[in-house]
C-alpha cells in the first residue's frame, strides 16, 4: 500500500475565537488524513486559548503552541510554518483562524503536487464571505504560471499580471522545501507577495478551477495597516516612506544577486535583471494604487497648501491696512489726490 505523504498545516491563532471552531472543524474533516496541524496562538486575550486546548486534547494530530504575548505575523507565521513541517511533511500550507475549507480541499491540492513536480504551489479558486459567513459576489481572482517551463517567462507573467493574489495563494499548499528554501516568511511588508515571487523562481503556481476555500473578510487591508500587525510590538516597523517594493527589490538582490551561493543558481546578470524589472512592475503597481495616490499628493500638496495660506494672510493684512486707514480719515485724502491725479491727466489729454 503506497503511504500518503504527510502534510503539515500550521494555523495561525488571533482573537477569533468566535469563528475558531468552524475553521478547525473544516480543516478537521479534510477528506485526506495524513496530516499534522500545529496551531500557534500570537498571545490571543480572547477564548482563543481555551477552544485551542480544547481541541488538542480531542484530536492527536493537533498541537497547540502560544506565544505568551504578541510577536507579530511574521513571527507567527515563521513558527507555524517550522512547527508543522518539522516532523518531515513533504508538502505545507497555512492556515487561519476564520475562513473555511471545503472538505476536498486538501486531497484535490495534494494530487495536484503529486502529478505536476514543477508546481511549487497550488491553491483553489476563492469564495469571498462576509464576517457573517454569508458569500459575496465578488468573483475571485484567476491566475496560474503552469506549463510555463521558462523561468523569465513565468517573472514576466507575475510581475505583469493584475490577477495576482497573493493573499489567495499564500493559503494554498506548497513544497516544504521550496518555502523553506524561498526565506518561509521574510521580515517586510507584503512578505506573501515576496513569497510567491521566490517560488516562481523556483517553478510553476498551479490554480485548480474548483471553489475550494471560503475566505471571510473584515476590514480592508493596507500596507499602512501592516506596519503594526506583522511585527512585534516595541520593534521598529518599516518607516512610513519605505515602499514594500524596495523592500522586496532589496531582499531579492541580497538573496539572488550578492548571495555567494543562493537556493535557486541563477547567472548573477539574468539575477539582477529579474530584480529590477520586479521592483520597476510591483513599484509602477504601488503608486498606481489610489490610496497611494492620494498619500502622494498630500505630500506633495504642500507647497501649494503653504502658498495658499501666505496669500490669504497678505490679502488679510492688506485688508486691515485699508479698513485702519478709512478709520483714521487717510482714504478720503488718498482718494481725493487720485481723483485730482486724474482729473489733471486728463486735461492734458484734452
């Protein structure tokens, strides 16, 4: 009998602790079994802990890990992905805390890795909830590198393309290796997007044409958001003039292009092209956006703020000069020497 091979899932835990148990029973009643859930709980002050235990005692395949007060996402995520996959899981996926999973979600993902070794990553279609649980119309986004063997080709694809999803695919189940090997989660803003980019490195993004994974949304995200959330508190975010495409393009040089000896051996000319023609796409995309857009033009709407203010305070003065003037009788003498100015200009016109 051919051995399943084992999978690791590490669920991130945050105060939602009222969508917890349908997000675990989901996961828990996956059509395949051979699976071990680590759920790492970023200092939840909720029921979180409680309904976590819980579901440990019950279930041998979980394990619950806490951290005893917050240290960010990027932290989380990093354990979750070192605690599931340690006991040797050849494929990993992350999991959340409030979405919900389709129960043939792993078993069709599965599959697909087993049949297509390119495939780094392979994720379904998304449905959109609201936090009631209720679906949106909202159609989810459509995007795949398979059968595209050529690595410039599959980059071109990713960095032109408006239908990446990031946030979609990062749930999607990957090669242990490849994760690890692409950094897991690294310390910047947008880190699933740098982690899609390093896996189309290494190979192919496979999306199955299934509704799969239901997706429950809150609040809209933001990189301005992600400045406080992904890291821990006390730690120095990002500053607000720093773009995640720098941070990416920084990221990818040191990794790709100084690096000695880096996971993916790629001629260091060829690296450095792929750097720079994904930070000019994603930077082009990052102040494309409206919301940066407008943070642009706030800065950059300061002189003309400063101008408009000095001119309203001349006007003002000018003003109060005049109305000082009329109090103390000058304007009717001014007025007086202009009007025996012009009534003398014209007789000599005359």
């Amino acid at each position: 009998m051919t051995t399943l091979p084992l999978v690791g899932i590490g669920v991130t835990l945050r105060n939602r602790a009222e969508y917890l148990p349908e997000a675990l029973d989901s996961l828990l009643a996956q059509s395949y079994r051979n699976i071990r859930f680590v759920l790492v709980d970023d200092g939840s002050t909720d029921q979180t802990e409680t309904l976590a235990r819980a579901y440990a005692a019950r279930d041998s395949r979980v394990r619950y890990v806490r951290f005893p007060e917050r240290r960010g996402m990027v932290a989380a995520w990093q354990a979750a992905f070192e605690e599931a996959s340690r006991d040797g899981a050849v494929y990993f996926a992350w999991g959340s805390d409030h979405d919900r999973w389709h129960p043939n979600w792993l078993e069709t993902l599965v599959a697909t890795l087993e049949a297509q070794p390119d495939v780094m990553v392979a994720y379904p279609l998304t449905q959109r909830m609201n936090p009631k649980g209720e679906e949106q119309a909202k159609p989810g986004r459509q995007f795949e590198t398979a059968g595209i063997a050529d690595r410039g080709a599959r980059w071109a694809l990713f960095n032109r393309s408006d239908s990446v999803a990031a946030g979609d695919m990062v749930y999607g189940l990957m090669r242990a290796s490849a994760v690890r090997d692409a950094g897991i989660f690294r310390e910047v803003l947008c880190p699933d997007r740098l982690l899609m980019a390093e896996l189309t490195l290494r190979g192919q993004i496979r999306q199955v044409p299934e509704v799969l994974w239901y997706r429950r949304q809150f609040e809209t995200g933001s990189v301005e958001r992600q400045r406080s959330t992904l890291f821990a508190p006390g730690t120095r975010p990002p500053s607000a003039w720093t773009a995640p495409w720098y941070l990416h393009a920084r990221s990818l040089w040191a990794n790709y292009v100084r690096e000695t000896h880096p996971t993916v051996p790629i001629p260091r000319a060829e690296a450095r092209r792929l750097v720079v023609t994904y930070a000019a796409a994603y930077a082009w995309r990052h102040y494309a956006k409206s919301t940066v857009q407008r943070g642009l033009l706030s800065v950059l709407g300061w002189p003309r703020w400063i101008y408009k203010r000095i001119k309203h305070c001349v006007l003002l003065a000018v003003y109060g000069v005049l109305v000082a003037a009329r109090r103390i009788g000058l304007t009717p003498i001014v007025e007086r020497l202009l009007g025996r100015s012009n009534r003398v200009r014209g007789r000599n016109h005359a």
